[in-house]
C-alpha cells in the first residue's frame, strides 16, 4: 500500500491472512480527520429522525390570515414563506462549524402539508385515509427497522409512517395542521381537478396507482427534484443585493406600461423580495443565539467558535462572502432554504468545486486556509448534508429509502474544455473517504481529459464501499443536453457546465425547470395486465379493455405497445395536470432566485422562467425483467410451445408451488420456499430462459425494443411547457415496493421478490457469464438518449486490490464509456458481510452500501432492498 | 392561564434539542446530554414557550389561543421570536 | 482411468491455424486483472497431467466434461436417477446423491450437447463442466470481450493446464496474434517442448508454475516428476535471452507442509537466479476451491490446511530475495 495516493490518517485493512472464511474488509476505511469531526459523527449516527411541526405551523398561520389570503400566487405563498422563516427557532450544537439546520432537530423533516397531508395524516394516525393515494404504494412498503429509524411508538415518541418520530404533544398540532389543508394542500387541489377535467383518463389514472402499475403520484409524496443550482446571485450579489436588484427592476418599469405580464413580473420581484427577507431573519436570528451561546459558553474555545459563528451569520445574512468558509456557509443556507420550501429530493449543488473554487484559491494562496481546515470544513458539510431529511409518507420512504439525493460532481470540463478537475474537488473526494457519510453522493464526470492521478484518487473513494462516486459519461451527457436543449439555445460552454441532478440525471447547470417525476412505472406490471388480459391479477381490478387478438408473439408484442401507450401518456399528461396546482400553491421561490434566468426574466420556475423548459416523463422500471418474461413468453410459449399461455398463467397464480415472499421475509431470488412440487419443471424452463446481462442477442433485443419503444412514445407527450418529454431510467429503492407488487412472473421470477434495480443492471443472480457480457448487454442501445441509465455492479474487494486493481477497475469504468455507457457504479463489498450485518444490525452501524443511485446505511434499508443487494452477482477473483 | 406541568428537562431554558428524546444541557455552560423527559433540576428555568406564557389560554390539550398575537397558537411553541411573552 | 490418448493428441509438427479445431473450455472468466498486463479474460481448458494435492482447479484436471453435483442445491427429487439412461446414479442411505461418473465416461454421455441428467434438474444443482468449442467460436467470444481490455488487456489462456489440449491452444493463441490479441498462459511446465516451441511464437508472456525442486516429493505430491518442468524452464530462459521474449513469470504455490520448507525455496531460488529469471509471483494455498471437490465426488487432501501465516509468507519472500528476485505476493504484482 505504499505507493497509495492517500495521506497516513487513512486506516488500511491488511489482507495478511489469505483464510477464505473471512469475511473480506474493503481495502480502505476512512476515519474523520478530526476530533471534532469525529464528535459531531457520533452525535449524527446517534440521532433519531425527528419531525417538526415549525415551519408547516407558521406557514400556515399566515396562509390563511385575513390579511394576505385574497393575494394572488406566487405573493401569498412568498408572504407565508417569509413568515416561517422568520420564526423558527434557531438551534446550533457544541462543536459545529458549519451551522443551520431544516428543523430544530439534527435530523429533522418538516411534515409539508401544505403540498401533501394525507399521506402524513394516514402515517401519523396509522389509519389509511380512504383517499391517499400513497396508501397502495404503503402497503407494500417494508422499511429498515434500524440506525436513525423510529419504526414504533416509544414513551412520549409517536412513530410517523415507521421512520419519524414525533412528539406527542405535538400531534395535536399535526392534526389541526392536517385539517386545514384538507382540501386545501397541492394533492387534494390537483386531484380534484384531475377528476373534474380529466374525463374518463381520471379512472385510469387512479386504477394505475391502485394497482401498483406505478407509484403514487408525486404530488402526494415529493413533486420537485432533480435538479442543479445556480449560486451565482447569492455569491455575487449576497441577500441584500439580490433584493436592491428586485427593487432596481421594479423601479425600472413604466407605471404607464403596466400590462398583465409586466404585473406579473411586478408581483413575482415583491414575492422574492418577501423571501429574501425572511432568509434574512432566519440567518440573523441564528447569529443572535450563536451570540446568546457564546455568552453563556465556559469553554474558552467554544466561546470563540460561537462568536466566529455570529460574526459568520450576520455578514453573510445580508452580504456576499469574504472567504471560503463564508462563501460554503451562504451556499449550505440556501441550499437548505430549498428544502424547506419544497418536498424536493435530488437537490443538487452541481459542480460545487466549480463554484466555490474561486474562494478556496484565493484563501489557500494568501495563507488563510490550511488543507486540514479545509478538509474538516467539508467533513462538516457532509454531516450538515446527510442530517437532511424528507418527509412523505411510507410510500415515499420505501422509494427513496431515506435519501435525499444531493449529488456533487466532480471532474468533467470547463467551459473552455480544459479538464476542470481542481485541489478543492479532490479535497471534496478525500471527505467523503474520511467522513464516509451517505450524503451527499458524489459522482465523477468522467471525461478521457481528467488526469489519470485524479481519476485514480476517485477510485480509492470507490474502495472504502461507500458505493460513491458514481461514474458518469461527459460525452453522452453532452449528447443528450444538446439534443433535449440546443432548440432552446444551449451553447456548448453551457453543455460542458452541466451538473449530475439527483441521483445521476444529466442536468443542465443551475438553469433549468426540474419536476422529480410523476412516479416509477413498473414495466413488470404492464407485463402482467398483458398476460391477463389488462387485468390486474393481485387486485383484479380491470385496467385496459382486452386485446382483440393474442395469438401469436406479434399479437403480444402489440398489445404490449398498446398497453403502455395508454398508460404512460394518460399517466404522463396528468403530471402537467397536477403541476397547475403546484404553480397556484407551491411553487418554488427560493429554487426560482437560484436557477437561471428568473430574476432576470421576472418569471418564477412554473411561469416559465427558467432559461431551459424541457422534462423528462417518468421513469420505467424494470426494464430488464420485463425484457425477461417477454423473453420467456416469446420463446416457450410462442416459439417453442413447450407451454401454453394458460398452463403459464396457472404456474404463475400458483408463485411456481412456492410461497411469497411476503409470507417469508426472503426478498430475494435465493432462499425462496417451496410448497409443491408440480410446477418444477416449468419453473426451471423460466428460469433457464434466456436473461439479459449474458451478452445474449435474444433478450437483448427484446429489451432494446422496449426501451426504444418508451422512448418514441414519451417523445410524443407533452411536458408542462409543451416540450417533448425525455425519456428517463431508474428505480431508486422503488424496486422493492413494485416488486412486492407483483406476483410470479414468466421471467421465473417469484411473487413479491424484489425487481431488478437501476435500468441495465441485471436481476439478480442471472448474470452468469460475466461482468463484460454484463457491460455488452446493457451497451445494446443508444444512452445518450436517455436523461440516464443506470448500472450497479457488485465487485469483491480482493477482486480490484492494490494500485493495479484500483487502475483496471479505471480501465473497465473507461471501457464502458468509451463504448457508450452513460453510468456505472460500484458496491465493493463481500456478500457475506451483508448477510452478518442484516443478522447482526447492532455491529453494523457505520455500513453504507449503494443501492441504486445513492448511498444509504444498511441498517436503515429495508430487507426488500437488502435481500436484492446481497443477491446481485459478485464479481470476484478465480480461485 | 399558564399551563402549569411536571417539570422536565425539555422544557427548560438551558435545553437544546437533539432529537425527540434527548438534547443538550447547557446549564453551567456545558453541554451535557439529558434526556428531554427526564426530571428538571433545581437549575430549571422555564424556557419561553407558550404554556409559561401570562397571554396564553388553553383551548385543548397542548393547543391555545394567545392575547397578543390575537391567533391560534400551541402550548409547546417557543417564543422565540415572540416580544409579547410574558412569564405567567 | 484417467488420461484418454484421444483427446490429448498426439506430437505433431507444427500446424497451421485450424479455426475448426476443437478444445475442450471448462471456464471463460471476464475482469481477471492479476494474470497478465492490463484487464484480461482467463479462458480455461481443461485436462492437466499433474494431479496436485492442493488443486484449486479441480475441475480442469480431468481432459473429458464432468458432471458436478451440488448438494446445497440439490432438492433431492431423483429426476436425474429417473432419466439417466444408463442408471450412473443411484441414491445412498442418507438420501445423498451418488454418481458412477466411471459409467458416464465409458458411455461418452456428456459429450453430447444435451445430458439428461442435467435437463432433467430443475434446479441448476447438475451441471456439466467442459464444454467443447471451436477457436473459432472462442475466438470471437473473445472478440465480445475485447472491448473492455482497453489497449493493454488481453487473453490468458489457463486450466488445467492448457497445453494438454496442444493443437487447439497454438491455433487459438495464433488466432489471437493475428487479431492482435495481447496473449499469456499458465502453465504447470509438464508439456512436451515442441508444443511450448510452437505456442512461443504466439506468447508475450507465460506464468511457469514451480512448486518443488525435488523430484520424489514432486512426484509425490503432483503424481509426476519435476525433471520435465525444470528441463523446460532452462530452455524458456534461454529463448527469453535470446529473443527478449516472451516475459516470464515464475508462479510458486506456497502450500503450508508440501513446499514451504527453507531447502525447497532455497533451491528454487538459486536455481531461477542460475537461469536469469528474475520474477517471481508467489500464490498463498487458499481453499476458495474446496466446494468444487465435492460437487465433482472427489476428496480434497488439503480441505484442512490452512493458508500460509502473514509471517511465513514473510520467511519465503525474504528467502527468495536473496537470490535477487522481485516477489510479488498474492495479487499484488506491478501489473
């Protein structure tokens, strides 16, 4: 290890007893690089997941008072916003450097009721409102029982959909919070209106959601995300002077040319300028009891640091920074204003080595700052990250499996096309191997001119198993943002500035509308409502009319197309529906004042002011095992005849003679449990059925028509600006939930066993050829055409040991992009450590593992999602 | 009319939270950890929330009505921001 | 019982590329980085002449395909008792599965594309191991995995050992030169020199096995002697002097009681600096291998043994170096 790129803090596993009944420790495992930073890590892993009912309670209380109720969006929605935050109760705990937080607890959510409260009410009260959504998606949820979870009530604690603990005294307050919206939140508004101009697409719509055909819609769980800022004005102009530029261009209009879109404008700058001084308030009243602590504070040194903090706050409440700790504090603040203000997940600061890089430069050259400070200051950043939290309800927990996707990138150009790669990232890189936390993620852009000593360094990052970074292609982003964008004017300086949004979405950079996304579309699912006709077969409720014919392979290959035509516009087209309500109620203001050119343009984000417009639909899952049934119907049924389309179904009512996966807790392909034995054979013939991720032309095909074929029919939808939508891959956690969903299906897959993760990663256990045949069939269709695609593979840390292994495991991540992959990310990890650690939780705190797109501490995933990693194929050395 | 309740850490002035359960005392100017429902000691100092308030009136458990704002309010409310508190 | 004339092959003079010639695969792994420069893919063939006691390859001894049998997938149903045509499977009085793999052989039952034994299982708990493919079919299944070698991967051609299938390995090794494939081999050095002379001319490297310097215990640990293995070493020195290629590695097992003891690695390490070569790739016994035993029927002499101590390792690498020679350990190698 001596040749290792990394400084001497960082501990080394030693591989001296080659005893293969050992469990296999990642090559590297870092620790904090301070004592403080150590502290506060403790003080994280030990916190419970709290809510807080501040922020809803202000808004709300101005929202509905006589004074502002009548005022027209977005100024009503600014006026409650300035008033909330305003009023929260500031808190900062011993030892903090970075300092501000969503709630007054470390890890804290805010129940956002104002866009969604059903699905919290049903949480809170663990009954099922008739009318949430949420609940089918809920009921199929499993979520991790461990870490910072409060899965049950305890004493004074009220456990909120298995995850958030809430006070019982403040519950009352939550309900009475929960009554006012009913009927009034963003959810209810948008699917009253819905069912009032949507015709008969209304019913399909809900049936899709009943079914579990997809998740519940994202305006009653998290509408906004994925999507980068643009810091430029708060670092620029600082609070005060982003409000004197409000003003400056109220000031510049003509009274006498007051039309209604000027009017607009008008309004919008007042609106900004109203939560411009409520971010105001709120940063000083932290500086005020950073004050008050400090005078009260013995400890000498914690006095001076309380001080420091309340010099910090005041200055950077109203101007712009004097140096790189200012200049993260302010970008931290806002960045926190945003998720206080919206339900958002995919939050991302984009190139922020980019942004801050400037500051850092200037501090390190003039003597200011040390590498060490600056190391710990970002250590400090990535617990402040990892404390946020997103509140929704269990539905929204078992997708996201309580990540908020704030993703870093690193790496990638400039927009001159110099390697953009700089001291401040790498430092960036070593905290997340010193302060290996889950958030935020960190993605290398990866570009043929980052420096290979760079790159190496990033690999290191990959060896500790924190699972980031994730690998992104430049070139194909490139690709696909001049392509989605060049029409509206991307240039390519702007396409080379582009940030990785959420969990790998290409993004413009800090300029563009975003939405999350309606939900997560199981392809599985559509796989069934064509076996039976476009009826459910685990509800029975009949979705689509029958096929009028289903006799051969093109019958069904048609009514396959035909089904998810129908489905995905009508489910898509109610994404711009819903939106209407998230532009009356809950638009964002403080993501509108980050994201260019709205305060240029005097139009917030759902009014168009964004420099680019175009979205993406929402996201298929499952790709991979709907390519696998149909592989199986195609060949065995159709081709073969070695079964009939009825004998299949049978099987599949009957779970193969086995039990589900829900009776039996085992999520995963292995460990399922057998009842009878009459449907063996036909089990096996499934199963032997040709998978995609063997670099085998019969599935793969299959699977490039099914995407491809999504691809043409998003292209044709409209999106909220009347953009063609893009077409978008990815699971999250989702696939666990929708797989639960399903029941046994032609790719011999059993009832309730988890789905395959990500968009091109194979289910698990079929990929038995290798990870180059892997790589080769999910190389078989063009992914630049794609928001993303994604990959997760599973490799044994001895596998890619020592500076060789860490450079070969460099030229497979370059391979793959050079041939055309997009994304690719890493577990390293010894399967037999996740199965100790889910038998043993309590020694297993610390342990982070990828799931699809992020990070997330194993003792906080569910076992849905924890049985599907475990199963995943590793890659591993020959004996 | 203030309501009057068993005197916990959480509800004294030197308490910061933590989480739902616990939090840090700063009582002396340290900062030791204390569970939030854990008995007061002879240090308590009410902290500024509405149920020590002179102008808060219960309407229902933990939720009331307050004189000086001339609004709906909650017993556990901190009024921090508050310059009408006044100790009951 | 165990060496089939047939299928080895007879000595002949040197051949062109057959791209139809035959060879029987029993493994193609992608990713392999530590056999050879680069990322590789290890292709395995299967039959070797030696019968090591710590084979961690068990399966690539035999040069005919193999039934394995495993117990943990096993279900225990007798639907490969039931369909076997030539009754080679009987049940014992623990409800264990029992092979008469003698009867398979003799009946050339798998060496068919479909066994019925095999089809039979619906669990994936029978399979076959051999599987026979043509240099061309292997050659452009390297074709598929080329792309991710980058420019300095390539193909290590292992086994078994490899030249125990001589024609098909020098045509396919000849196939993948004029393809500009990086080639490398492993080798247990038990080969008749004219085919190491063949295959030469398509080598960059070759990782030469060296386990023992005396030939009794050579023979009594492997089953054959050494005097083959250490002729054939001298004279791949020679031609390394001569031609400055191809690059030779010397891999030494280090098995705990069979080969660590001081006088052995002495002797190695005087004998390799005698021949000018210099590198050395030492590879600590481990038991990762040890459930393929079972499932062929075989017994593992070594299941016991534990791997080498961190110390002992230590001893050997010191021993070595003596003799100026650079001893990469395990998978740590500047490659």
């Amino acid at each position: 290890m001596t040749d290792s790129l990394l400084p001497q803090e960082l501990q080394y596993n030693r591989f001296g007893d080659y005893d293969s009944g050992e469990i296999a420790l990642r090559e590297f495992e870092g620790e904090p690089s301070s004592d403080r930073t150590k502290e506060l890590r403790k003080q994280f892993w030990d916190a419970k997941i709290a809510l807080d009912i501040e922020f809803p309670y202000y808004y709300t209380v101005k929202w509905k008072s006589k004074e502002i109720r009548g005022l027209p969006r977005p100024l009503r929605r600014a006026l409650a916003l300035r008033h909330a935050f305003s009023n929260l109760t500031s808190v900062i705990r011993p030892g903090e450097l970075l300092v501000m937080q969503k709630t007054r607890f470390a890890r804290g959510a805010a129940p956002q009721v104002q866009f969604s409260e059903k699905n919290i009410w049903s949480a809170a009260s663990k009954e099922v409102d008739a009318d949430d959504l949420g609940a089918s998606f809920d009921r199929v949820t499993i979520l991790g029982r461990h870490g910072g979870n409060v899965p049950e009530d305890v004493g004074n604690v009220i456990s909120v959909g298995r995850k958030f603990g809430i006070r019982k005294e403040d519950l009352p307050v939550l309900t009475w919070l929960c009554e006012y919206w009913d009927g009034r939140s963003a959810e209810d508004s948008a699917l009253e209106l819905e069912r009032r101009v949507f015709g008969s697409y209304y019913e399909l719509d809900m049936k899709i959601f009943q079914t579990v055909l997809a998740s519940a819609p994202s305006i009653t769980t998290n509408p906004d995300g994925r999507v980068t800022l643009d810091y430029r004005l708060p670092l620029e102009l600082g609070i005060q002077g982003m409000m004197d530029y409000c003003q400056s261009r109220i000031a510049e209009q003509s009274i006498g040319k007051l039309d209604s879109e000027a009017i607009e404008k008008r309004i919008f700058w007042h609106a900004e300028i109203e939560v411009l001084e409520g971010l105001k308030a709120w940063v000083k009243n932290y500086a005020k009891e950073a004050e008050r602590l400090g005078q009260i504070e013995e400890s000498l040194e914690q006095k001076t640091e309380y001080e420091e903090i309340a010099d910090i706050l005041y200055w950077v409440s109203e101007n712009t920074p004097r140096n790189f700790r200012e200049a993260l504090q302010l970008v931290w603040i806002w960045h926190l204003a945003v998720h206080m203000e919206l339900v958002i997940s995919g939050l991302s600061p984009g190139r922020l080595g980019q942004t801050l890089y400037p500051y850092f430069r200037e501090d390190r050259d003039k003597g200011k700052l040390d590498r060490d400070k600056a190391l710990e200051l970002l250590e400090c950043m990535r617990i402040k990250f990892s404390e946020i939290e997103i509140c929704g309800g269990g539905g929204l927990h078992g997708k996201l499996s309580g990540n908020a996707f704030n993703n870093i990138s690193v790496g990638g150009l400039k927009p001159d096309g110099t390697s953009a790669e700089n001291e401040l990232e790498e430092l960036i890189i070593e905290s997340a191997m010193t302060m290996a936390t889950p958030s935020p993620t960190i993605t290398v852009i990866y570009d043929p001119k980052l420096s290979e000593r760079f790159m190496l360094k990033a690999v290191e990052c990959v060896k500790t198993g924190t699972g980031y970074p994730a690998w992104v292609n430049n070139r194909v982003a490139m690709e696909f943002l001049l392509s989605q964008h060049g029409s509206d004017g991307m240039s390519l300086e702007e396409a080379r500035s582009w940030g990785v949004a959420g969990c790998i979405e290409i993004a413009p950079a800090g300029s563009a509308f975003c939405v999350a996304c309606r939900g997560f579309y199981s392809l599985e699912k559509l796989v069934e409502l064509v076996l039976w006709d476009g009826v459910d077969p685990r509800t029975n409720i009949r979705v689509l009319p029958p096929p009028s014919r289903m006799e051969t392979w093109d019958d069904f290959w048609e009514v396959f197309k035909q089904y998810l035509t129908e489905t995905l516009t009508v489910w898509n087209a109610a994404e711009n529906l819903n939106w209407v309500s998230h532009k009356q109620n809950i638009t964002g203001l403080v993501l509108s004042a980050l994201t260019r050119n709205c305060l240029e343009t005097g139009a917030d984000l759902d009014a168009g002011g964004a420099a680019y417009n175009a979205t993406w639909a929402s996201p298929v899952v499952a790709a991979v095992n709907a390519a696998n049934s149909l592989a199986s119907v195609k060949k065995l049924v159709f081709e073969e005849h070695a079964i009939s389309m009825n004998e299949l179904k049978e099987a599949l009512r009957a779970n193969f003679g086995r039990k589900s996966a829900i009776e039996t807790e085992r999520y995963s392909v292995f460990e399922q449990v057998k009842t009878e034995s009459a449907w063996d054979d036909m089990l096996a013939m499934c199963q032997d059925a040709p998978k995609f991720g063997n670099d085998d032309p019969y599935v793969d095909q299959i699977y490039k028509n099914i995407v491809e074929y999504y691809t043409s029919v998003v292209r044709n939808i409209s999106n909220f600006f009347g953009k063609p939508m893009a077409p978008l891959m990815l699971s999250v956690s989702s696939h666990g939930p929708l797989g639960q969903a399903c029941l046994a299906t032609p790719d011999g897959r059993l009832a309730g066993v988890t789905l395959a993760d990500a968009s091109v990663s194979a289910h698990p256990g079929t990929d038995l050829k290798g990870p180059y045949a892997l790589l080769n069939s999910a190389l078989c269709f063009d992914h630049s055409a794609f928001v993303n695609t994604q990959l997760n593979m599973k490799i044994h840390p001895r596998a890619i040991e020592g500076v060789q292994g860490a450079k070969k495991l460099l030229e497979l991540i370059e391979a793959y992009m050079a041939n055309g992959g997009y994304h690719i990310q890493f577990n390293i990890v010894d399967s037999r450590m996740l199965k100790d650690a889910q038998d043993h939780p309590e020694h297993y705190r610390n342990l982070l593992v990828r799931v699809a797109g992020f990070t997330e501490y194993w003792v906080e995933i569910g076992k849905p999602i924890q049985d599907e990693i475990i199963a995943r194929t590793e890659y591993e050395k020959a004996g | 009319m203030a309501v009057t309740t068993h005197r916990v850490c959480g509800d004294c002035q030197s308490y910061t939270p933590v989480d739902c359960f616990k939090g840090y005392c700063h009582e002396n100017g340290g900062n030791e950890v204390v569970f939030l429902d854990a008995g007061a000691c002879d240090s308590f100092q009410a902290a500024g929330k509405c149920k020590y308030c002179a102008h808060y009136q219960e309407v229902k458990p933990f939720m009331g009505h307050c004189d000086f704002v001339g609004d709906h309010v909650f017993s556990e409310k901190l009024a921090w921001t508050c310059s009408g508190f006044r100790q009951a | 019982m165990k060496r089939l004339a047939s299928v080895v092959g007879s000595h002949q003079d040197r051949l062109p590329l057959q791209s139809e010639a035959k060879g029987l695969v029993f493994d193609v792994l992608s990713f392999a980085v530590h056999d050879g420069p680069g990322c590789r893919t290890l292709v395995f063939l299967k039959g070797c002449p030696l019968e090591c006691r710590w084979c961690s390859n068990p399966e690539g001894q035999r040069p005919y395909p193999e039934l394995m049998h495993s117990n943990t997938r096993c279900e225990r149903c007798h639907k490969c008792l039931q369909a076997c045509p030539f009754c080679a499977i009987s049940v014992d009085e623990e409800g264990s599965l029992s092979i008469s793999r003698d009867i398979c052989l003799r009946n050339g039952c798998l060496q068919q594309t479909s066994v019925p034994c095999v089809q039979a299982c619906n669990t994936g708990a029978m399979t076959v191991v051999g599987t026979c493919m043509t240099v061309g079919q292997l050659l452009d299944r390297m074709e598929r995995e080329r792309k991710f070698w980058r420019r300095s991967g390539g193909v290590t051609l292992s086994g078994g050992e490899p030249m125990y299938q001589p024609q098909f390995a020098v045509a396919f090794l000849e196939g993948c030169h004029q393809r500009y494939i990086h080639t490398a081999i492993e080798t247990c050095g038990h080969v008749a020199w004219e085919y190491y002379e063949q295959a030469l001319a398509h080598l960059d490297w070759v990782f030469y096995d060296l386990k023992l310097m005396d030939a009794e215990k050579h023979r009594q640990y492997t089953g054959l002697s050494n005097n083959l293995i250490l002729a054939n070493l001298e004279r791949l020195a020679e031609e390394q002097q001569a031609r400055g290629t191809p690059r030779v590695i010397v891999r030494i097992p280090l098995i705990p009681g069979y080969n660590d003891a001081t006088d052995n690695i002495q002797q190695i390490g005087a004998f390799l600096a005698e021949l000018g070569l210099n590198e050395v790739n030492m590879l600590p016994f481990h038991r990762l291998g040890a459930s393929k035993y079972e499932r062929l029927g075989m017994v593992c002499e070594c299941q016991d043994l534990l791997p080498p101590t961190t110390d002992s390792l230590k001893d050997v690498q010191r021993e070595l170096e003596r003799h100026a020679l650079k001893v990469y350990t395990g998978s740590r190698t500047p490659f």
